[in-house]
C-alpha cells in the first residue's frame, strides 16, 4: 500500500473517473477541486477529505500516520458540530 503524507496535492486526493456518468472523456477528480466548486465549509470540506481517504485507503491510497478509525472519529466529531450549528439556527 503505498503512504503519502506530503502536506500538498498528494495520490490519495486524486481519483481516476473511467466512465463519468455524464459521459464525455474519462478525466481525474481531485478532492480540493471539488471543495472548492462546491463552495464547502471549512466543517463540510474536513468530513468531506476523512470520507475520501477512508475511499482511497480501500484502494491502496494511504496518509502516512492515519487509520481509517482516525477518519471515522473525525468525522463522528465534525459532523455532531455541523449539526449542533445548523440545530442553533432553528431555534
């Protein structure tokens, strides 16, 4: 399994597309092009990255020093923040 941990653009934030379901060309997606485009929280784009590493690591794709239980205990705790906030505004 090969472990990257570089603190830039690494493997494990891309991902190869072979047959998007909107047709057109096979391409690569890259994680922080979709945080971006889709105009993420900083909440939203940290479960967002645990979720794709978790994905990638299943592939062979794994951060250096991370577990797939890391990732999941982050994103237990962020998303019980993102729902306490969003609870906070309906009341």
């Amino acid at each position: 399994m090969a472990v990257e941990n570089s603190g830039g653009s690494c493997s494990y934030y891309i991902v190869h597309v072979p047959d998007p379901i909107s047709g057109g060309d096979p391409y690569n997606a890259e994680c922080l092009d979709v945080i971006e485009n889709l105009e993420m929280t900083p909440h939203e784009s940290n479960v967002f990255k645990a979720l794709w590493r978790k994905a990638a690591e299943r592939q062979g794709k794994k951060k250096k020093g991370n577990s797939a239980l890391r990732d999941s205990q982050k994103i237990a705790f962020i998303s019980a923040r993102i729902l306490h906030n969003e609870e906070r505004k309906w009341k």
